[in-house]
C-alpha cells in the first residue's frame, strides 16, 4: 500500500469513528434535553398564569351595600 492510500484510510476510519460517536451522544442525550424543554416551558407557563386572590368573606363581599365609588379627575 503507498503512503498516501494509509493515510486516507487513517483520515477516512478517524472522521467515520468521531461521526458515529457524536451520534451514538447525541442519542443517548435526546431524552435529557427533551425534559429539560419540557420543564423550561412548563415554567414559562406558570409565569404566565394569573393568580387570584380569595374573596374576602363577609356581608360586604356581596357588593349590594357599597356606592360606587366617585371618580375624580385630577389634572396632569
């Protein structure tokens, strides 16, 4: 074999190796960093959701007995 054929099948047998490698990771990694999407998003829409305070028990909370409040401009 000449030199020049032994080094491209060492180049070839290297890029092929380090290309089933970073695949062979790359799956073993795909469940991890799905979870991890799928906790960033389930945060994401926590943030987003409003909360609501309880309403305050009592004769008042009915809203009958209350005026409506005056509104009053105040200039700028």
């Amino acid at each position: 074999m000449s030199t020049e054929l032994e080094i491209a099948l060492v180049l070839g047998t290297a890029f092929l190796w380090v290309t089933v490698t970073l695949t062979i990771l790359s799956a073993i990694d795909r469940p991890e960093r799905k979870a991890r999407r799928q906790e960033r998003r389930d945060i994401r829409t926590e943030k987003r959701r409003i909360e609501y305070r309880p309403v305050a028990a009592g004769p008042h909370a009915q809203g009958r007995n209350r005026r409506p409040r005056s509104r009053r401009l105040h200039p700028h």
